[in-house]
C-alpha cells in the first residue's frame, strides 16, 4: 500500500517545483514599440508610451507576471492588456523642460528584479548597486517642436515701421 | 490650464466627498476603494492631432485592491483612432495609498461636439471578496472636436498670408520707386554734366 503513494508524491513533487520555477522568467525577449510625442505648440505635456510583449522560455511565467518600468528614476508598474498578453507603460511630463533629444532606455522588471531594485534604492546594507534590470527598451527622443517664438504679425508690423523710417528719411534728405 | 485646473477641481472634490463619506460610516470592515480621474492632457482638441488621456487611479482604502481594470469603452473607433496604449487595461494589485497613472494616445477623427464619459474600474476590494466592486473614473463633459481650418484660422502663423500680402503690395511700392529711381538718375547726371 505504501509503494502506492510513491508515484503520487513524485508527481506532486515534480509539480510544486514547477509552480515555484514558473514565477521567475528565463531568458525573457522583448518586443516593443515607443510612441514618442514633443510637441509644445499643440500640447503641454511631452509623452513616452512603450507597448510591450515579453516572451519567457518557460511559457508559464510570461501570461501572469508583474513587470515594473524605471526611466530616469520614476518606477511604475506596467498596465496589462485585457484581451492578451501586451504590456504598457507611459510616462509623461511637462513638455517644455522635459527631455532634450537623444537616446534614451527603459528599465523592465520583473517582481524579484524590482524588489532589489527598491532595496538598492533604499540603500540597504549589501545592496549598494542597481540590479540587471530584466530588459532594456531603447528609443530616440525627438526634438521638441516650439510654437514661432515671434509672431508673424509683429513681424511684419516690424518691416512696415522700417520701410516708412526709410521713405521717411528718404524724402527728407530729397526735400533738403 | 483650464482643463486641468477643472480636473484639480474635481480630484479634490471627489476625495473631499470620500473621505467626509468614509468617516461618517463606521469603518467596520478593511477594504480597497479606488478613486478615478479621467483629463485630457491638451488644451484643445483638434481633428487629425493627437490629444493623450490620462487615467489617475487612486486606492484611497486600507487594503490592495486586487485585480485592478479599466475599460474604456467612451472612445468609439469611427470617432477616434488609437495611436499607443490600451483602452482595456489591468495592474494584477494596488496597494493601499498607492496610485498608478495610465496614458492613452487618440487620434480624432471628425469634427463634433464630441461627450467624454466615464470609463469603468473594477477591482476585487480585498483577497477573500467574491465579486468585483465596479466604479467609474470621472467624466470629462462636452468637448469641441476643432476643424483643422478653425483651428489655423485662429492659431497657425499665417506666415503664407503674409508673405502674399507683401507680394501684392509690393508692386504699389515698386512703380512709384522705379519711376523716381529713373528720374532721379537723369537728374543726378545732369547736375554733374553741369558741374563739369
């Protein structure tokens, strides 16, 4: 009767250390696209948006995870499709002293990177470095494109004044 | 902004109302109670520019509400086009006295009187509750979807239409000067043909 239970508590072995191995991602890939917007003359805020997939080798822990995003120092934790498995994070600023132009990344989490990572920031004895963050998203940051710092009617009221000096002092050096 | 200053408005108002609420009531039973706020993060919105919509979500409670979706079902796709994030979206926990911030990029599409309504929340209010507890973020109200030739109209540089308004007067400047130019040359010769 005892050799019966044997196979049972084997399976029931094989399958908690499958369940404690699904929590963490191995060899997690990422496919993302970042939706980038500057544009102080129409809006007031300068916007970062990453939308993301994360493939794990073992399928289990990728549907369910946590991911958390860090760039330049704000955390958030990332939003979830509904429907499938997409990741989003956004991160947004006033527009006018928000980032010059250039390359920037974004940090991916997962549950355990991101608890170390809080740990670092905390800096907690024996965690003095930020950890390998799980992914790393890159992007360009475009230019910020600013209204016309003149307008163009005080432009052009500009030209008319200097065209009338000129006749102005024209004519009177004609007359003289 | 006025947008903005109207949405401060409202977040203060609906924490105020909550909290008046929350301790008027015996606070018997540890739950999650997530407050909403929907803005739009532009002054104005204009057809065919991108307006982002930010969903302010607050757990005012004293437990993580589990769980945590929003829908948006308020921005219809023959109105508007998405252009990044999720109108669906959901955060697996939010601590208590944590927020979390979620941004959308649309794109309108026609020029209206365009209502922006409540988009749905629902959460699990504790780890042993049931069902989902459903609330709403907030409204937006009546927005003027702008046509673009409104829109230039009153903001664009209207740098061609200075530019045709010089090109057009210039020639009443033009003839006038050849003609003095002219004569003034034949003068000019004159008066050093006589001086010599």
């Amino acid at each position: 009767m005892a050799t019966s239970y044997i196979p049972c508590l084997f399976v029931f072995a094989i399958l908690a250390i499958g369940v404690a191995l699904a929590g963490s991602c191995e060899k997690p890939s990422i496919k993302s696209s970042v939706y980038t917007a500057a544009d102080a003359h129409f809006s007031n805020h300068g916007i970062v948006s990453a939308t993301f997939n994360v493939q794990c080798a073992n399928k289990a822990a990728s549907s369910s995870m946590d991911v958390y995003a860090v760039f330049r120092g704000r955390a958030v934790q990332a939003a979830q499709d509904l429907d499938s498995s997409q990741y989003q994070v956004t991160f947004s600023e006033p527009v006018k002293t928000y980032l010059p132009a250039g390359g920037y990344a974004i940090d991916l989490y997962d549950e355990d990177g991101y608890a170390q990572y809080r740990k670092a920031q905390r800096g907690e004895a024996g965690k003095s470095s930020v950890p390998e963050p799980m992914a790393r998203i890159e992007f360009e940051y475009p230019r910020v494109r600013h209204s016309l710092w003149v307008h163009s009617e005080t432009v052009a009221v500009l030209l008319l004044l200097g065209a009338s000096f000129y006749a102005y002092s024209a004519r009177k050096s004609i007359l003289s | 902004n006025t947008f903005q200053q109207v949405a401060m408005c409202k977040i203060s108002s609906a924490l105020v109302l909550l909290m008046m609420v929350m301790s008027c009531m015996a606070d018997t039973e540890e739950r999650a109670q997530i407050v909403a706020l929907k803005t739009i993060l532009n002054n104005l919105v204009v057809k065919g520019k991108d307006i982002t919509v930010q969903y302010d979500l607050y757990n005012v409670g004293s437990k993580a509400a589990r769980n945590l979706q929003l829908e948006e079902e308020g921005f219809p796709s023959d109105y508007f086009e998405l252009k990044a994030g999720l109108l669906r979206a959901r955060w697996a926990s939010l601590p208590a006295g944590a927020n979390v911030s979620h941004s959308v990029v649309l794109t309108p599409l026609q020029s209206v009187m365009f209502n922006v309504s409540q988009a749905t929340v629902r959460y699990r209010a504790s780890e042993d509750s049931r069902g989902f507890t459903v609330g709403q973020t907030s409204g937006f109200g009546e927005v003027v979807i702008y046509d673009t030739a409104a829109y230039d109209r009153q903001f664009s540089a209207h740098a061609t239409e200075w530019l045709t308004f010089g090109l057009m007067s210039l020639p009443s400047i033009a003839i006038p000067m050849a003609l003095w130019y002219k004569s003034h040359r034949k003068y000019a010769a004159l008066a050093t043909r006589k001086l010599d």
